[in-house]
C-alpha cells in the first residue's frame, strides 16, 4: 500500500471530510484555507478563500454541492462546492468548532468555543434549498457545559445532537428543545478530553477519541457504552470502516513533546482495531507529528489521514487488507 502525499496546506491539519460519494476529499488546516481534492489520486481541485482564522471543521451536503467550515475567525461559511465561492456567513461571537449537516442537509448544528465571558454554546442553524434566501438565525441554540465543546453531530433521524468535549463527558440532547437526555458516566466514561467524534454509516453507533489514550465506541440512542479500544498515546482522530469492522485511531504526542524527538521516536501511526474483538490489527505510519484527522472513503477501500506536519496521506488499501483473519 503506497500513500499518496498530498501537500497543501501550510501549518497543520485539523479535518478530512470525503463526500457521500468518495470521489472528492475536502480537509480543513489552521492556515485558513479550505483545500478539496480528488479522492482517487489526490490532485487538488481547488481552495476555498475566505476565511481568516484556522479552519477547525467542515462538512459537505449529500448532493455534494454545499460545502459549510467552522472558523476561529469567529464564522462559519456556506460555499458553493463547484466553484469555491461563499453563498453565506453566519457571524458568532467566538470561535466556530465543529460543523454538522443534518440527515436531508435542512438543518445544520454548529458549536461554538466558551469565550470572554460566554460559554460554548450549540446552535443548530436552518439551511435554506436556495442560498439567495438563506438567514443568519438560529433555531434552537443551547448553552453548553463547561469547557469547549470539540465535536457535535446529529443522532438518529435528527431528533437528537450528541457532543463531546474538553469535560470528557458525551452528552445527548434534545434537537427540538435544547433538553439535556442523557450523559455518559464518568466511571466509565472518558477520563480527559473527547478529541474526535464519528458516527457508523447508518448512525446507530459511534466512536469517540479522547486524550486518556482510548476510544470508544457507544449506542447513539441509548448511549450505552459498548466497547473501549486502549493505546498507548492520546487520541486527536478516529475513524470507522464503513465495509469491515475495523475502526482506526490516530494521534501522538502533544505538539509541545514532538521536537524533542525524531522521526523514529515519534510513533505517529495510524492504528486499526478490531471493532468487536477490540485487538490491534495493525497500523500504518509515516506522517512526521501526530495525526490530527482521519477519515475513510465511504466505499472503505482507502483512507486519508492528516497530520501537525501539514500532509494530508491517501492510502489505498491492498487486497491483503480485506482478508485479514484474526
């Protein structure tokens, strides 16, 4: 399995979002310019300019039409996918962190850094069919917990948000009142910071990532804690297979650690784990910092990785990968 190298970005990334239908990747990097690449060889297409801030988060409509980022300039940016031009900005009062569009792309929840005196808040945003006629209001914007809020993303049939962040507690709430339903336990729960969120393909589950070096894998409606992946090094990314019951996590040390190291001693792979079995498969190295976002092709034949060393990593898997016995 050769990675393609595809280079940039200038200063670290942050996201990696594929389209539903795989053959466009978009990333996200702290140098303000959303990049969306061809998925099969990673050319780049194109940038999205307009920003002036990191871009923490994006996500792209089902028609792959609609791109949205999430900014520390304080804005989140409606763009048409095609031609990089912005269709609209919502305007907050601090920075934007995580992005979501809903099931039928109507709706869009948006989270917001505590900052000065505010607390992190989650807005969920009405997305209009024709951008001329699009709003900045909100229709349901709910004060969150102490600390950012890192990821937040619709739950099942959108009636509830889920979100996770820097109290390392996953909470569910209610998408149509702003309801508190439910909090992860703190037993066994995460016990530092929730980096990472993804959600399986058919939204039933999904896998958390946090900086107590684990990930894990819990019932989007019950939130019952299903299964706990341990490593060695804190969690920034994860990933799950939509094809076979893999899941993979990335991360590393913290930024601050990784110059007193080389290459040989920052250990900053990619690793695979059986979904149900909780094992380590393998893992897949090469970027030169931790890895900060991971993402696989919905088809689960690839997967891209993106990393503090400003390279975003194509892999296409071999056929070995497919028969791996455990």
């Amino acid at each position: 399995m050769r990675p393609i190298l595809m280079k940039g970005h200038e200063r670290p990334l942050t996201f990696l979002k594929y389209n539903r239908e795989g053959d466009l990747l978009f990333s996200c990097a702290k140098d303000h310019t959303p990049t969306v690449w061809f998925a099969d060889n990673g050319e780049r297409l194109g940038t999205y300019r307009g920003h002036n801030g990191a871009v923490w988060c994006c996500d792209v409509s089902r028609d792959s039409m609609c791109l949205i980022t999430g900014s520390a300039d304080q804005t989140a940016k409606l763009w048409n996918v095609q031609t990089g031009s912005q269709l609209f900005t919502f305007n907050f009062d601090s920075p934007t962190r995580s992005v979501d569009f809903s099931i039928g792309d109507r709706l869009c929840v948006i989270t917001t850094d505590p900052f000065m005196e505010l607390p992190s808040s989650i807005h969920v945003k009405h997305i209009a069919g024709d951008p001329s006629e699009q709003t900045g209001e909100s229709v349901l914007t709910i004060k969150g917990p102490q600390g950012r809020i890192n990821r937040a993303v619709w739950g099942p049939l959108n009636r509830t948000i889920i979100s996770a962040g820097e109290d390392a507690v996953v909470r569910i709430w209610d998408s149509e009142t702003g309801k508190l339903l439910k909090e992860s336990n703190k037993e066994t729960g995460h016990q530092k910071t929730v980096t990472s969120l993804a959600k399986s393909v058919d939204g039933s589950h999904f896998l958390t990532g946090s900086l107590d070096k684990s990930a894990k894998l819990w019932d989007s409606r019950t939130l019952t804690l299903i299964k706990t992946y341990v490593t060695e090094r804190p969690v920034n990314a994860v990933a799950m297979s939509p094809l076979l019951d893999h899941v993979v996590l990335g991360g590393g040390q913290d930024a601050s650690h990784v110059t007193t190291t080389d290459r040989r001693a920052g250990k900053f792979e990619a690793k695979f784990f059986h979904k149900i079995l909780q094992e380590e498969i393998g893992g897949v190295k090469g970027h030169f910092g931790p890895i900060n976002a991971l993402a696989f092709n919905p088809d689960g034949r690839s997967f891209a990785s993106g990393g503090e060393d400003g390279y975003v990593r194509l892999h296409h898997f071999d056929s070995d990968y497919f028969n791996i016995k455990l």
